[in-house]
C-alpha cells in the first residue's frame, strides 16, 4: 500500500525532517502537516517503526520516483551477482575432465558471466594443496592465452576448499584475439627498399642508351681478294 502521507498519518507525534535534510525537531502530525501544506509539499512517513515514527515533508510524486529508482539499482544488483557461474573440481580431476571444464569455463567467460572455481578437498588430500594449484593456474593459462578472462581474485583456502575468481576481459563478449601478423626485420625492410628504388633507375637508363643499327658495317673489313692474273699469248 506503500507510506502513510498526510492525514493518514495518525500517530502522537513525528520527528519531522525536510525536503533538504533539515531537522524540524518532535512534533504532532496536525502541525508537521500545516508545514508541509505552506510549503506546497506532503508530509510521508519514511520510518514507521522508528520511535518515534519519522516523517519527510517533499513531493510524493518525487519520492515515488527516487524509491523507485532505488529498487531498480537493487534488483540490477542482484542480477548481476547471480550470473557469476560456478565451476568445481577436485585436486585428481585427470586431463580429460580438465580439459572439459576449461573449455565451459571460456565459453562462460566469453559471454561475460564471471566463474568462481572451486577445489573441493577430501581427507589426506590437504596435504598437498600443490595439485590444486596447477589445476587453478593450468586453467589461468588457458583463459588468458585465449584473451577471454582475467583474475579477479587469486586462489585462498577457505576451510577445506580453495575457491578462485575469473572476470571476463573487455574484449571476452567478442571472442579471443587475433594474433598479430609480423613484423618484417629492418634489414629486409631496407633491402626491399633499396631494390625498389633500384629498378626505375636501370629502366630509364635501358631507355636512354641508344640500340645499335641493324645494318651498321663493322668497324674493320676484310682485304678484298687479289684479282687473277690475265693469260698471255702464246
């Protein structure tokens, strides 16, 4: 039914507060409600189990509004701090089942749900707390290598189990990233370079140097043979 404002308010008496946080002091309700009318405002009751009950002299329709906007931050608040997943293992979990738990917990991971993982422990196994270890950093690896999450809080026992938080990345809702294409060395960048500036410059010189006639005579001929001796007369 939500507050008690104005006449329905009927109590002895009401600490009274203002619209500006002012303290008005202890007060009948009739006299807290000729305050609030000469302001042009309502008297509501925002603590009624107090003693005695307390009462705010604003707008209704504005109080409205900011409980409504308070409730709204609340329930985000509480969905946000459902959607952490959870994900648990024990310190002998073989590589098979490993390998399946690393791959949900990227896929939770790239659709920017957070995942707490847990080691439960069992009996002797508290005494060697290294095998959880390499399965936390094994899986820390993996998500990092793949660029979808982070950690958000580092492995700690608590009790006989060691919990651990993964956060998504900023680009976890997109996928993982693309490696980079190298980057070629300076010594084969500036060799390519001088072999590009190179070739314009044998072409104009290829173009410049004049070809050589087709019917040019050599430079030096041969002897032209010696002429026949004419026959005498007998």
């Amino acid at each position: 039914m939500g507050p008690r404002i104005n006449e329905r308010i009927r109590v002895r008496e009401v600490r009274v507060v203002d619209d500006v946080d002012g303290q008005l002091g202890i007060m009948s309700p009739r006299e807290a409600l000729e305050i609030a009318r000469e302001r042009g405002l309502d008297l509501i009751e925002v603590a009624p189990n107090a003693n005695p009950p307390v009462c705010r002299i604003m707008n209704y329709g504005k109080f409205k509004y900011e409980q409504g906007k308070r409730e709204r931050e609340a329930a985000k608040k509480q969905r946000q701090a459902a959607e952490i997943k959870g994900m648990t293992l024990r310190p002998g979990t073989d590589d098979h089942d490993l390998d399946f738990k690393i791959k949900n917990i990227t896929k939770f991971l790239s659709e920017g749900d957070k995942v707490k993982v847990t080691v439960r422990f069992r009996s002797r196994e508290m005494s060697h707390p290294e095998f959880a270890q390499a399965a936390l950093n094994k899986i820390v690896n993996a998500v990092t290598e793949a660029g979808v999450g982070s950690v958000e809080r580092h492995p700690i026992m608590e009790g006989r189990q060691m919990i651990m938080v993964l956060a998504p990345a900023r680009e976890g809702a997109t996928g993982p990233k693309k490696p980079a294409a190298p980057k070629a060395s300076s010594a084969s960048s500036a060799s390519a370079s001088s072999a590009l500036a190179a070739e314009p410059a044998a072409a104009s010189n290829s173009q410049s140097a004049p070809a050589p006639a087709a019917d040019a005579a050599p430079a030096e001929t041969a002897a032209p043979p010696p002429a026949a001796e004419a026959p005498t007369a007998a």
